[in-house]
C-alpha cells in the first residue's frame, strides 16, 4: 500500500482543483486517528479525510460514511474553534514529502482575519495531524503529542514552535535531471530499487521495482529514459490511477509494468484512494477491539473440535462392544478351565462357525468370576457411551457450527456488531454478565440490520451477527418478504422487502448473502431462498439458527463493487 510522495503529489494537485477557496461547514473526528472535515466549494459538498492510522495514513475525498462519537474529542473541538466556517487558501505539498499544508484563512473572537496551517504528515507511525497557528508559528494542538523524551528533535504540543521532520538528503525528483540520477547509481553493487529508494524523495519501493523492470538489465541510458518518463508524469500530473490485484491489493498512480494479474482504473486518485481503503481502517478498528473474542471463540471452537476427535474415537472403540460380551458368555461357558492367578485361558469360541480356538486375557488379581463380569461390564458401559456420545456428537457439531458463524461475524463486523456479538456471548453463558447490563438489560436498544437498496429500489436488509438475524428473521420481516442465506456455509440473514422481487433484485441479494458469508472469496456461491413463512427457529436452538424449506439455489460470486453500490448512505451524524 505505497501511500507515497508520488502518490501524495497526485492527490494534492486534485485537492487544490476541488477545494481551494471552499469554506469548511462540518468537522468530525470519528476516531482517534482520523478527522473528517466538509467542504462547501462550487456548489457541491467534498467531504476529506485525514487520517493518521499507523497503518493506513492518508487524505483524500471520501463517500465513506462515519460514526461519530456522541462527545467530540478534545482536538474535534479545537478544530471546530478555529477552522469552522473559515476558507481554505492554499493546498500545498512540501516538495515530493509526504507533508501537506492546508493554508486556511478565518475570523478570530474579535472579527480580525486569523490564518492558520492544518498540516498533515504522513509518515506511517510516525504520522501526525496537526493545526498551526501561521502569524506565531507555534502549535494550537495536535492529533498526536509527542514529548521531548520521545523525539529529541522535535517537541510536538500546545504552544511549542512547529519544526519540520529532518531532511532526508536526498534528490528531488522535480528539479533533479536524469545525468544527476544515474551518477548516484552504483551499477557494480546490486540492489538497484533499494539504492533508488535510498536517493530519491517520495519514491516507494513499489515504484523502484518498476524502474528496474522497465530499465531490465539495461545501462545508465535506458535508466536515463526510466527516469524521465516518470519525472514527466510529475511534472505535468499526468497519472493513471490503478488497483492491481495480485497476491495483495496495491495500487498507485503511475503504472506498474512489473504486476501482472487483475487492475482497475479510476478517474481520479481520490476515487482510487476512497475505493482501495474502505472499511480497511474499521476492519482494523474491530480486529483490535475483537481480539480478545476472537481469541476466546477459536479456543471455545479448537476445544470442541478436540471435543469431538474423543467421541469419534469412542463410538469406534463401541462398535466393537459385542466383542466384550461375547468374551465373557465364552469365559463364563469355561470358568472351569480358570485357575486363581491365571493371566490367559484358552477356550472353544462356539460363536464360530470352525469352532476354533481363542485365547482371553485374565486379570489374575481377579477371581474368574469377577474376570467375566468385567466383560459384561465393559460391554454394558460401551452400549450405554455410544447411545450417550452420539447424541454429544451432535451437540459438539452444532456447537463447532455455532462458534464458526460467530467467528465469520466478526470477520465482517462493525464496531457496534462486536458489542452486540459480546452481549450475545454474556446471554449465552459463555461470557460473565457486566452488572451494569443486567441493570440496563430493559433499557436494550433493538438490533439494527444494514440496509441496501436494489437496482430497482427494493430495499435489501442484511443481519450482520446473531441478534440482528434473529430480529430481522423472526420479527421484523413479513411473512411473504424473501429470505436468503449461503446454503450450509455460516453467513448472514438477508431480506427482501418484497413478496414478488425481480430476478436482478433476487440476484443482487444473493450476492450480499455471499458477500457477508464465509465464501465471500470463493466463486459460484450457493445461496438459498425462501419466504419467510417457511423460516423457522428450532425450540432451544442458538441465536440465529433456523430451518427452512421449499427453497429454491441461486449461484454468485461475490462483487464487492456491487455490494458497495447497493449500500444505502446513512444520514449525517450529529
């Protein structure tokens, strides 16, 4: 994911075309790590984000929408003193770094003209959002404090003077010719990408890589071209935004001769951007607030598979249970031939049809007697353990199958999905109750499924964990809507809000019900359908699992694409 200074060039040039002049309306701070901020500017509303996630750092425009915290944050706050209502003068990035300044001119208390710098860094999970004030030079506030003992070059808090990260010294692609590259290089050491990378600014290893592909094997003159016609892309911002789809995701925006395999296009690098990392931050979001239950639920499920390995083991061995009773009807029909002491006997085994001979081990601690009641009694117990394991079996399956469809609902959950899934696991036993809960259990918010709009209007809805499958099955639908799921693969309940939808509704619902299943990556999905009057939830069954008939099989590969075009977008967030 090269979020590069290439790349940051790119996206810049496009911001200052949309936003430059725009007056900023809104600012949010969905989370520690990002700002949302909307823009009014030639009769359109742009929404931007900034963001500083450790992992996925950028800006660009987004369609995303965001949940916003009830209490803004400190720094929201801060923002909104300063920057709302006031109009942003200058988009600038510093050189080919990954900085950016927005210029931004508003009014003070008093009504004076006041200009401040948001300024953001993008530096992996050194990156930093920060609002300068440009007439002190000092720092109002920043997304991120750093003290002096953990930088030594620079103090980043409320009132401190703004400095820049260190230079890196090395060559500006925009102003640097292509003699005074290719001098830089050492052909007799090798590793030319990573000499690349080392003496220019803003140039990732990705676009390393596909200068020596392009340059393959050649001299310093076909390096010379490489560099130049790059460089031509910068200078005229002329780019061609593209994912690529290979043993990962990536994209950029210069095109990337070396990856082969799947690519796609875009118009703009803030599509691209907008496109590449939806959900991924949230994803990553619920993965760390999550661990903890995912962690819990595989062991919950590694525990019942070894569960289930022992009673298979033991319906094997009671297979074998008319063994032991035979041995002791034989022993008992030869006690005479038993001795005190003795360890084996050897006796006519009349259950066969030779009559040939069989010996029974002893346990000579044991009077022959007590020797053939241990076989009657072994018998007895393996008839009575394969009655009671088999019915163990099957509870341990639907135990596996109940934890596997928690463990896939969390691979597509929200944040609120994983509270839900939590207070699901404390309602089941499985998790101890909070007394907090138990006091507000009456105060219980109704599940809420994600909503989807059909090509043709039909409204789609979608249960993302078991609470909002079972309310969206057994209360919220009516008896003639269309229900679907991924036949025999844990996934989501999904609803048609229609007694007679077209076949394309029927499709793209089938396509969610793949999407949100643990096949989202397979191909030719079966998925199930039927009314809801032919849904039924089993008397002590888990949340979630039901039965079903008179259905009909659809097959899909799920389109993500798709499935983002069908999301309906929720309203703005106080």
């Amino acid at each position: 994911m090269p979020f590069d200074g290439i790349v940051t060039r790119a996206v810049t040039e496009e911001l200052k075309a949309e936003l430059t002049l725009g007056k900023i309306t809104k600012i949010y701070q969905p989370t520690d790590t990002e700002v949302v901020l909307t823009i009014r500017n030639k009769r359109k509303n742009f929404v931007l984000l900034l963001s500083i996630h450790p992992t996925y750092a950028r800006m660009h425009l987004t369609n995303e929408q965001f949940a916003n915290p009830k209490e803004p944050p400190m720094f929201c706050m801060v923002l909104r003193k300063y920057l709302s209502g006031a109009f942003i003068e200058q988009i600038n990035q510093l050189g080919m770094e990954r900085i950016v300044q927005f210029t931004i001119q508003g009014r003070n208390e008093i009504g004076d003209l006041s200009t401040k710098k948001l300024i953001i860094e993008l530096m992996g999970k050194h990156s930093n959002l920060l609002l300068v004030d440009v007439e002190q030079g000092h720092i109002i506030d920043s997304l991120k404090h750093v003290s002096s003992s953990q930088n030594r070059h620079r103090t980043i808090l409320p009132g401190q003077a703004y400095l820049l990260p260190p230079k890196q010294e090395k060559l500006d692609p925009l102003t640097t010719d292509a003699e005074q590259f290719v001098n830089k290089l050492d052909f007799n050491a090798g590793k030319l990408d990573s000499q690349i990378i080392n003496y220019l600014t803003g140039f990732s290893p990705v676009i390393a890589k596909e200068m020596v592909h392009r340059a393959y094997l050649g001299d310093r003159s076909k390096y010379k071209q490489v560099f130049s016609d790059i460089q031509i892309h910068l200078l005229e911002n002329e780019y061609t935004p593209t994912i690529y789809q290979h043993q990962k995701e990536d994209f950029h925006v210069i095109p990337l001769t070396h990856i082969t395999g799947e690519n796609m296009t875009f118009s703009t690098t803030n599509t691209m951007l907008d496109q590449f990392y939806t959900g991924k931050a949230e994803r990553d979001r619920v993965k760390q607030q999550a661990k903890d239950l995912y962690r819990f639920l595989k062991n919950e499920r590694d525990k019942n598979r070894r569960k289930l390995k022992k009673h298979e083991q033991t319906i094997k061995k009671a297979k074998n249970k008319e063994k032991y009773q035979r041995l002791g009807e034989l022993l008992t029909a030869h006690l005479h031939l038993v001795s005190a002491g003795d360890q084996k006997v050897t006796v006519t085994d009349y259950y066969n049809p030779e009559q040939k001979k069989i010996t029974i081990d002893l346990d000579p601690t044991k009077t022959p007697s007590e020797n053939a009641q241990h076989y009657f009694k072994t018998y007895q117990k393996l008839k009575t353990s394969e009655h009671k394991v088999t019915a163990e079996i099957e509870k341990t399956k639907r135990e596996i199958d109940y934890l596997e469809q928690l463990l896939q609902q969390i691979d597509i959950a929200s944040s609120n999905d994983v509270q839900e899934i939590r207070e699901e696991l404390r309602e089941e036993g499985y998790l101890k109750k909070h007394m907090v809960a138990r006091k507000n259990k009456h105060m219980t918010k109704k599940p809420v499924p994600e909503k989807y709009i059909a090509s043709d209007g039909t409204t789609i809805l979608v249960g993302k964990n078991n609470k909002q499958n079972e309310y969206l099955t057994m209360k919220l639908a009516a008896r003639d809507d269309i229900w679907l799921h991924t036949k025999d693969i844990p996934g989501s309940h999904v609803v048609i809000r229609s007694k007679a939808p077209s076949d394309e509704t029927l499709q793209e619902a089938a396509q969610l019900a793949a999407y949100f299943s643990k096949s989202r990556q397979s191909s030719s999905v079966p998925v199930d359908y039927t009314k809801i009057r032919h849904v039924k939830k089993p008397n002590g069954a888990k949340p979630g699992f039901v039965t079903y008939d008179s259905q009909k099989t659809l097959f899909v590969t799920p389109n993500k694409q798709l499935v983002k075009q069908l999301k309906t977008p929720k309203e703005d967030s106080k």
